[in-house]
C-alpha cells in the first residue's frame, strides 16, 4: 500500500526523535558510537603495529642467530651454484640436532632465480619456484618476517603442520662485498612468541579501551555538566518567559480596563455635567428670571404705587433670590470637598460619616484603623466621594437603618464597606440615568481598585478596596 502524504517519511521521524532529546543524552548516544569506532580504529592500528614491531624484532634475533651458525658452513656463493655433498650433510647435521634443529621446523637456501640450492625436505632441493614478493625483497638486501601467513606456495609442508611459525626470509650476504648472493628462509616454531604476541595483543587493546573510556568520561561529565547548566537557564528561560507573557497578558487586560473606565468616565462626568445644567436650570435660574421679572413689574415703575405695595414686591424679589442663593450653595455644597489632603483615613471617615449624620439626623456605626495607611490625594478623594455617596444611598433607600462603615487594610490593600439593613433593592433595575453608583464604581475601577455591591432583602453592602499603588510610601 503506498505512503500518505500525511506519514511522516522515516528520516523527518528520525530528526524529530533526535532533536527532542537532551545535550547530554545526544552526546551520550553519538559520543559513544564514535569513541566505539575511534577506539577499534586506533586498536587495530596501534596492534598492528607492535605485532609488526614485535615480529620484526624476533625474527632479526632468530636470523642473527641462525646466520651465525649456518654461515660458516656455505661456500662462496658468489662462484658456486650448487652445493656439494659436503656442505649439504653439514648443514644436515646443524639443522637437525641441537637448539637450532628444535627451533627450525623447515630451512630453505634460495638462489636468485628461485631455485632452492639446500632444504631439510630432500624433495624440494633443486626445484624452482617463482620467485615471491617475499623472496624478491629478501634479495634487495631487506630482512622479511610474517607470522602465520603461510601463502607461498612451497609452504604446503608448513602449512598442514597446524603449529604457529614465524617465517623468515634472512639475505646472506658476500662478507668482503655485503653483496647478496642468497636468501635463507626458516621456519621457527614459535609456541612462546604466539602467547607473548597475544598478551601484546591484549594489552593493547586494554590500554586504548582504558584511554577512550577515560577520555569519554571526561568529555561526558563535562557535557553533562553543561547540559545541566543549560537545562536549568533553558527552564529559567521559560519560566520567565512565561511569566513576562502572563505580565503583558494582565498589563493588556489593565489598559483595556483602564482605556474602558476612562470612557465610561468621561460619558458619566458628561451626565453629571448635564444633571449640573439641568439642577441650575430647574433651580436658582428660574427664581433669578423670576426675581429680574418683578424687577420691571408696573408695581415698582408705577410712581402711584403705594408704599405697602412696594415693600411687599420688593420682598417678594428678595424671597426668590434668598431662594436661588440657598439653592446654589446646596449644588455647591455637593461640588466641593473640605481640606482633605493632609487629612488622614481615620479623620476623612469621621469627617464623611458626621457630616452625614447632621445632614440626616441618622446614626451612622463607625469601624476605623487605629493606624492607617497613608492614600495618595487621589486615594483620599475617592473614599470621601465613596463613603458620602453610599451613605447617601442607605439614606434614601434603606431609609437610614443599621448604617455601618468599616475599614480593613494591609500592605497590599486597603478596603472600606458601608452596609445597611433595608429592604434592598435589584442591580438590575437601575436607570441608566442614575448616576451614583455608576459614577463611584468609574471613580474606583480608574484607580485600579475593585467595586462591589451585595444586596437582600436584609440589607445592602456596597465594598471597594484599592491596591498598594494607591498607598502612599512612609
């Protein structure tokens, strides 16, 4: 069945799994494959090596050995091509009895032609061969050692011996001119240097096994090292990262907030304005037109007109505009706060509550710090705004009953409550028109604080509570 587009082919899968892995276990992983294959690298080589340097060394001492035994006995094989009898039966008997005969499995005197002047086997004497590599860089004057690979092809001998040999290929030199004039080729019986070649073997392998597993452990706990460094300030990273997003999400939502109060407050200070017109209008401008009015009536410009009449409308003026008078100090009054901006939490409450008592004749129940907090002027300014106006409220809709203010602060906030126990009354239903409310939740949500209003049939708690922003600092 062929593949989807939607498979992922195998290598995308393969990356994927790779990249979601730690520095530390990746090193782990590619680290140890490529110290596995460095090490058997080095290993072969460096083995190789000392069995080359191991073999070269016993052989040039068997050589050295033989040659001093065996030389001795042959002619000048620079005018003789073939040996006699003499010689053959000499070197029979040096061969084949003593140290040198116990060691030699099998001896070959070659001559540059490839033909085989002397060997222990009787029947290879006299045959020719092609002359090897071997052979061929005996007679250039260079010594040649193999151990165990016993590819010639006069080697058939040897090679059905099953024993380890150590050939050997040893140039006999002419002693007047150094010129090679034959090669001597040997087999030693080499049990000992077979297990001492292994031991080599081992401990060279041991030796590069030890220095890559040190090396690589090294390197490990430097990685790992790091890796946990890099773990912890990627975790940091992400911590701060996510709490600089949840910063901007919350400094989003305040400017939305605050952008939102700001219009609200701007629509609410428009009704206010409007309501401030219309109390004007309704007002003291109606009895001021009232009194300019009477002012041009025929009873004042008359010069009939009697005294008593006089008096009487002159009154009559006076009357609308004393009325007009006490009518714009009541707006007034409404409109401006007293000095309140040395004034601390505890005085602004007893201010706002006492005012409220006189004004009503109510009794208000008053919970205040013993020490408050210091609130910036804006602060201030809404709780007395806040205060006066759920009062205000209580009054004229819970008719006055089990008025209570209360004030809770900490250092992060600090909170006041005026509660009741009227009848309550639905949130709901509130005219858009009504300003009250609607102004002190603007007020407050423009300082950042919160508002709220929890209403029942057993009473009414209006709540708002400002943050540490708006504490003043000692």
């Amino acid at each position: 069945m062929p593949a989807t587009s939607l498979e992922s082919p195998l290598s995308v899968r393969f990356v994927s799994a790779w990249n979601s892995q730690s520095l530390a276990r990746r090193f782990m992983l590619a680290g140890s494959l490529v110290s596995l294959f460095a090490m058997v690298v080095v290993g072969v080589f460096v083995t190789n090596l000392i069995e080359d340097a191991v073999t070269r060394n016993s052989a040039a001492t068997t050589a050295l050995y033989v040659d001093s035994v065996v030389a001795p006995l042959l002619p000048d094989m620079q005018t003789t091509q073939v040996l006699d009898d003499a010689v053959a039966r000499a070197l029979d008997e040096t061969l084949g009895q003593g140290a040198l005969g116990a060691r030699l499995m099998s001896f070959r005197l070659w001559r540059g032609d490839g033909t085989i002047l002397y060997s222990n086997d009787k029947e290879m004497v006299g045959k020719r061969f092609a002359v090897s590599p071997n052979l061929k860089l005996a007679f250039s004057g260079s010594m040649v050692a193999k151990f165990n690979r016993l590819d010639d092809s006069q080697d058939t001998k040897e090679r059905a011996s099953g024993k380890p040999l150590l050939e050997i290929y040893n140039p006999v030199l002419q002693p007047w001119s150094g010129k090679v004039v034959a090669v001597a080729e040997f087999y030693e019986v080499a049990e000992g240097f077979q297990r001492s070649l292994q031991e080599a073997r081992i401990r060279s392998w041991v030796v590069v096994a030890t220095f890559t597993l040190v090396f690589f452990l090294i390197l490990s706990a430097i990685v790992f090292r790091g890796s946990r460094t890099i773990e912890s300030q990627r975790s940091a990273l992400k911590q701060r990262i996510g709490e600089l997003s949840a910063l901007l999400e919350q400094n989003e939502a305040l400017r939305s907030h605050v952008q939102r109060a700001s219009q609200r407050a701007t629509a609410t200070n428009e009704s206010y304005l409007r309501r401030l017109g219309a109390d004007l209008h309704d007002g003291p401008a109606q009895l001021i037109a009232y009194a300019a009015l009477r002012i041009d009536s025929d009873v004042l410009v008359n010069p009939k007109t009697s005294a008593k009449l006089r008096r009487a409308e002159l009154s009559s003026i006076k009357s609308s505009l004393d009325d007009a008078m006490a009518e714009i100090r009541s707006i007034c009054s409404g409109l401006v706060l007293p000095q309140i901006e040395a004034a601390s939490l505890t005085e602004i409450l007893d201010r706002v509550v006492r005012a409220h008592q006189q004004r009503t004749g109510t009794c208000v129940s008053l919970s205040n710090l013993k020490q408050p907090p210091s609130l910036t002027p804006s602060g201030k300014i809404c709780v007395y705004r806040f205060v006066q106006e759920a009062l205000n409220n209580a009054f004229r809709h819970g008719g006055g009953l089990g008025q209570e203010v209360k004030a809770i602060a900490d250092d992060r906030y600090v909170a006041i409550e005026v509660s009741d126990k009227g009848d309550g009354f639905d949130p709901d239903e509130l005219r858009p028109s009504s300003l009250g409310l609607a102004g002190l939740r603007e007020r407050i949500e423009s300082l950042g604080g919160a508002f709220e209003i929890r209403t029942s049939c057993h009473g009414t708690t209006v709540r708002m509570s400002l943050g540490a922003s708006e504490m003043e600092k000692a």
